[in-house]
C-alpha cells in the first residue's frame, strides 16, 4: 500500500494574508505511510500559507501553499511541496 497523505492544519478564524508554517499555529503535515505501527511522520518548516479567501458566509477557503517536511521522529530525507493549492467548501 503507497498510500501517503499531506495536510494543513490552521485556525478557523483565519483570514486572508500570508503566514509562516511554524510548529504551533499554521502547521504542514506529511506521512509517507499508513502504518500505525511504525508512523513515520513529517512537519512543515517555514515556507508559506497564504489564504486567498476564507468566506465563512458561504464556507469557502482557498489558498497556496508551500513547507519543506522533515520527519518529526526517527529519519528520512526532507520532502518540499511546492506550488501546492487547495480551495474547499466545508460545513
């Protein structure tokens, strides 16, 4: 199974603007496996999130993105996403 996942982690109050990937507001989030006996996941450090529009109305955020992960625990070489976007209509 290659099944890997990425994720953004923010404040849903978050508005408009350009924000720095850090460990505790506005987090990047990678595992290069499925495995919940031996996880090996990643963190974003620094690079950008910049939100482009956060309606909370009609509850549409959209925005890029860009981090370099690097394994939070235990080894592996870092992995840079970049040019990411995402625009999505939650609850």
């Amino acid at each position: 199974n290659n099944t890997k996942n990425m994720g953004l982690t923010f404040d849903n109050t978050i508005v408009p603007g350009s924000y720095v990937f850090d460990f505790f507001g506005v987090i990047g989030q990678y595992n290069p496996t499925t495995s919940t006996t031996n996880p090996n996941p990643y963190t974003g450090n620094g690079g950008n999130l910049t939100i482009l529009e956060h309606n909370t109305t009609t509850h549409r955020i959209r925005g890029n993105f860009n981090f370099v992960a690097t394994p939070l625990l235990g080894t592996g070489a870092p992995v840079s996403f970049t040019a990411g976007y995402f625009s999505v209509h939650y609850p």
